[in-house]
C-alpha cells in the first residue's frame, strides 16, 4: 500500500503527520511511503532524514493526492484537493466532521473513505490511538507557559533580603488531558493552584496533583459522554459563575479549556469578571477557535481588555511541533496498523474502534454525526 503525507496548509500549523521514525517503522513493514518534500520543515524533520528513513521525497501535493492508496494528514485536507484523490482511496486526519459539512461532501463526492482522528472511541484499546489527548496534553504544558510569561511576576513564592513575592494564584476551568496538565505544571513553576470541573469524578485527579478543587454542586442538565461534557444547562452556568467570580477576581492567571464537542464552547469568563480581575493578570482561552471561554478573546492574537491580558492562541500543540508530531506519528501509525496490513484494509465495519471512527466509506456517509439533518 501506498502512503502519502502531503505538507499542512492550515495557516499557523507546523506539524507533520508522520516523523521519519515511524516512516521507518512502516516502511519495514512494507508500506511505500511518499513524503512532500519540506512537509516536516517546521517540525525540525529534513528531507534528508526522511530519505534515510526510507521514504521517497515527492516535488509537490498533486502527485501524493492523485496516487496514494492512503492519505495521512493533521488537518483535513481542502474540498478541492481532496476531488484529486483517486476513487476508493483512504483518507486519516483530523477532521471534525459534525462542524466541517464541506470536507464530509468532498469525500462523499470523491468516492473515497475517511477516518477522523477526533471520532477514535476513548476506550482502553485505543488509547495509543488517541490523538485527542496526546495534544491536548502538550497544549496544557504550553498553556501554562504561555501565561506565565505574559504576567509580569513569578510564579513562586520567594523570600530575598529584599522581601518576600507571595507566590501566584492560578485558576484553571476544567480537569480534562489538558487541565490536569495545566495543573501539574503550574504546580511544578511553584504556584497556587485552583480548579473548577464541573464533573465531580475529576476533584480526585485534581488533588493528586496538588490542585484545590473549587466544588460547584452539579445537576440533571449534565451530560457526559466517553469523558467529555455533552451539554449542560444555561441555570448550571450561570450557578458556576457566581460561584467562580471571588475565585476569578483573586487570580493571577485564568486557563480555560472546556468544550462541548460540535457546539459552541461555554462562556465561564464574562466581562464582568474580567472587570474584577487585578491589573495585570492574565486570561489564556484555550477554546478560542469554538467561540471561547471568555467573551473578549480573539483568535491569534493577544489583546488586553480592562487591563487584563487575554491570551487567545487557537493551535497551541502547534506551537510544540517536534513532540506533537512525533505523538502524532506514534497514534496515527497505531491506528493504522490497527485498520489495515500492507496488503489493503481490513473493513471491520462493526468493530468498535473502525465503526467510531469510520466517516465515509466509498462516498457514502456512515457516521451519525455527519448525516445530512
């Protein structure tokens, strides 16, 4: 089978599909794999390492997209390139199929099948699978730092001849991969640190790694489902943000990371607590690409509203290239192996992992959540 990787044309994205040690790895299983050449650039992978690895370094897009058996990308490619890939081809990458109706229609139109690394289940066996979380674990660790250096004081508490800096506080909403990491390293730059989950399972979590857990008393509107937050009601936002306003007003740096997979991410941070916050501290929305946790934050860009800094990065695993490709690499590859041998694809169609995943097939719409309303 032949493999392809393509480079990334989303704006502000730096990371490739595959590193050259798992092009290597499937080349001695005995994939043939065809890399852009310059596609792992901004990821500090050279042409030449890719070469050495055994893959076979292709002058531009158009050939990998007509001839590969599949596709591995980050994000889904355009409609119109993916109208080049040839009939019955396979597509993996990144897609959010529920929000993005245009690339659905692209590959339905293409006649070609597609798995969407957002829709792996999150169940024991496909954990090595889960991208997910592997990014979402290096954009927890960005954000921190990220924060940490657009306010203008120290994390720790530090006592000098001088006097003594009372360590920060940091505030963080939501305990999911990337809050949990937030913690730990917001912990380990030696600061105070409080959570807010609005799943009570997590407050366990939170305390193991030092973090204080900021109770709000759920009810029947919250929905969850395979670890993430399905819906919740507007009273229950509205209980959680009287609860968080004191906690808001008395922080140094404000991280929020909760979404609501194919909806509009919650507002947790309204401008009346950014109103409230001390001059000077500092917001980082980490949901800012689904409409944001707080209000005032834009899209790439850093802004400052009521003397606040609101920090609104919207791909921050980007900012990590080498590691998030290498994770990447590592759960596309397993995934793979998982779906197909060299020889061709398996097609387990009620397999769970293959069924959860499973976009289009042939042209045709299988997954629920891509199904024209």
């Amino acid at each position: 089978m032949k493999i392809g990787i393509p480079k990334e044309t989303k704006e502000r994205e730096n990371r490739v599909a595959l590193s050259p040690e798992v092009v290597k790895s499937l080349v001695s299983s005995g994939f043939e794999v065809t890399i852009e050449t310059g596609a792992g650039e901004n990821s500090y992978f050279a042409d030449a390492m890719y070469k050495e690895s055994g893959a076979i370094i292709a002058g531009d897009s158009k050939s990998i997209y007509s001839t590969s058996d599949v596709v591995l990308k980050v994000n889904a490619p355009e409609p119109q390139e993916i109208a080049t890939m040839k009939k019955g081809a396979v597509l993996i990458s990144f897609m959010w199929a529920a929000t993005n109706p245009s690339i659905v229609e692209a590959c339905e139109k293409a006649g070609i099948s597609a798995f969407s690394m957002d829709a792996i289940p999150r169940i024991s066996r496909a954990q090595k699978m889960d991208a997910l979380s592997s990014q979402s674990n290096l954009a927890g660790y960005k954000t921190v730092l990220l924060g940490a250096n657009a306010l203008g004081k120290i994390f720790p508490l530090m006592m000098t001849a001088a006097g003594t800096i009372k360590p920060c506080k940091v505030v963080i909403m939501g305990a999911g991969v990337a809050g949990l990491q937030a913690i730990a390293t917001a912990k380990r730059l030696g600061a105070i640190v409080e959570v807010s989950d609005i799943r009570p399972e997590t407050k366990e979590q939170v305390e193991s790694l030092g973090g204080k857990f900021i109770e709000v008393k759920g009810d029947d509107s919250i929905k969850t489902e395979g670890g993430y937050v399905k819906a919740v009601s507007e009273e229950f936002l509205k209980k959680q943000q009287e609860l968080l306003f004191k906690h808001i007003s008395e922080a140094d740096l404000v991280i929020t990371t909760a979404l609501i997979p194919g909806k509009k991410a919650p507002v947790l941070v309204t401008e009346d607590m950014v109103k409230n916050m001390k001059m000077g501290s500092v917001i980082v929305d980490m949901a800012v690409e689904q409409g944001g946790n707080c209000p005032l934050s834009e899209v790439n860009k850093t802004v400052v509203k009521h003397g606040v800094i609101i920090i609104g990065e919207s791909n921050l695993p980007s900012l990590l290239p080498r590691n998030a490709s290498e994770l990447y690499a590592k759960n596309i590859q397993t995934f793979l192996l998982h779906l197909a041998t060299k020889d061709g694809f398996k097609w387990e169609m009620e397999e769970e992992i293959t069924k959860g995943s499973l976009i289009t097939h042939n042209g045709a719409i299988v997954h629920p959540s891509a199904q024209k309303k």
